[in-house]
C-alpha cells in the first residue's frame, strides 16, 4: 500500500530506523529500501522484531522501537508506554 500523509511517512520512517538500529548495523550497512517499514512483527535478516509506533498525537516527534522478539514482549512494550506516560485512550 502506498503511504499517502506526511505523518505516515514519519511513522513509516521511524520504524526503518528503530528496525536498523535494533538489528545493529544501522542504514551503514543496509540500504534504506531494505528496511521493511510494518509496524508489528517483522522477519528482518532472519530474525523475527516487533516493531511499533507509539501515537504521535502525543508527542512533537514521532516515535518507534523495535526488538528482537523473545519471549514476553508485550511486557516490554506496556512498560516502555508506561515510563513515557502516554495518555489512556479510553
């Protein structure tokens, strides 16, 4: 699907990048077209991450992380959104 918003470029582009730097060698190493850019899990150099994009609407940035998946992830990533302190959405 192509990507139509500028905030969903950033978001895409976000996600790239945290997907490089988890992996360890960076755009350095792979070129950009490479990159996968989904948000959830992603098979990446026969690895398998979990990438995700935390609501921009709740920062002057926009925000992605990605890891290595094992184990509970889930865990992680609630307490990641708990140190930030992202707003409930309900």
């Amino acid at each position: 699907s192509r990507l139509r918003k500028g905030s969903e470029i950033l978001d895409a582009w976000t996600r790239k990048e945290a997907l490089a730097k988890a992996e360890g060698s960076g755009f350095a190493l792979t070129p950009i077209k490479e990159i996968p850019s989904e948000e959830g899990e992603v098979l990446y150099l026969s690895k398998t991450y979990v990438v995700k994009t935390l609501p921009s609407r709740f920062f002057k940035a926009h925000v992605s992380l990605a890891y290595e998946k094992i184990g509970a992830e889930e865990l992680l990533v609630n307490r990641i959104e708990e140190r930030i302190e992202i707003p409930s959405l309900s």
